[in-house]
C-alpha cells in the first residue's frame, strides 16, 4: 500500500517528466484506495454531480463552438493554449478523478509541442483543471454574444467549484488515511 510513494521531486525539467511522475503517484493511490472511495457515497454524489456539471459545460462548450475553435487552434494550426508543459497544471488529484471515470489516461505524448493530454482530435481527459477550462482568448470571445459568455462563464463557474469540493474531499480523505504529508497532491507548475 502506497509502499513507494514519495514526495514529487523535480529531477528532470522536461515537463513530460513532471506529468508521468504525477500520473505514477496517482496510478498508485488509485489502485490502493479505489475500492475505499467508490464504497463511500459522499464521493460517489460529489462525483456524480461534478460529471453531470462537466457534461453540461461541454454540452454548451460544444453548441457554442469552442471545441471546434481549440480543436483548429491547437492540433491543426499548431497554435494555441495547449502547448507543451501545460499539462502540468493537471495536479494528481485531477488524475485520480478521471480515474474514478474510467478514463484512460495517455502514457506518452501523442501531438509534438502540444500540451501531453492532447491527441489527433483534442484534449483526451474528461476532468481537466481550472486553466483549461477558463481561457476565453479573443478569437473564442469573437464567438459569443455577451449573453452566451455570460452563461457560458457562469456554467464553467458552476463545475470549477464542484472540482474544487471533490478534489478538497479526496484531500481531506487521503490525508485521514495516510497522513498529513499528501501535500502535492494539488501542485502545479512546469518544473
């Protein structure tokens, strides 16, 4: 149970390295306490209502147009957010809960210079973190009315809070279980 877990250290700057470190602490919290979370009801309605929140904003992400503006922007222009060393802001707790979806996480970067969770038609995670979510640029604005931004952001709002309570409680959880040491569990950063 957790035998090999340590603190994340930083040896290498490459931000591929940083990620897979991050992906192999969550596989292994995972794997170790998977049963215990999906026996607790708590979580299981945080998770529940956090999926419902993020079907909701992909479903107006998607009616309004942005998936399709991101999907030319990054993978086919090349251009765009999601650069190489972005997925660093995917903290483990972000992993571990698209571990609780079932989602399976890449083991290697599939698009060059592009951000690691991206593939040939987009960002390949379910529970992507407040960055990634949050980042109207002026060609995305240059889409929406003020009403629909308005709403758009106000949805988006509504799942950010709700990924912040379930990542707080996963937390709080592992920190009852294991110790007060999980401190890296939300770190971010490119090194």
């Amino acid at each position: 149970m957790l035998k090999n877990l340590k603190y994340l250290r930083v040896i290498n700057p490459d931000p591929t390295s940083l990620i897979l470190e991050k992906i192999r602490l969550a596989e292994e919290i995972f794997t170790d306490w998977k049963e215990y979370f999906y026996k607790d009801e708590k979580f299981l309605n945080k998770l529940k209502n956090y999926e419902k929140a993020i079907k909701k904003s992909n479903e107006l992400m998607e009616k309004l147009g942005t998936f399709e503006e991101c999907y030319i922007c990054s993978v086919i222009e090349k251009t765009g957010c999601c650069k190489i060393g972005l997925e660093n802001e995917v903290t483990i707790n972000i992993l571990l809960i698209n571990m609780f979806f079932n989602i399976e996480i890449p083991k290697e970067r599939e698009v060059p210079g592009r951000c690691f969770f991206v593939g040939p038609t987009g960002c390949k995670i379910f529970a992507r973190p407040y960055l990634c979510r949050e980042y109207f640029c002026n060609r995305l604005l240059r889409l929406f009315s003020p009403e629909e931004y308005a709403l758009l952001t106000q949805t988006i709002s509504y799942e950010l809070t709700l990924l912040y309570e379930i990542s707080g409680y996963i937390r709080k959880e592992l920190e009852f279980l294991l110790g007060d040491f999980l401190l890296e569990l939300d770190i971010t950063g490119y090194s």
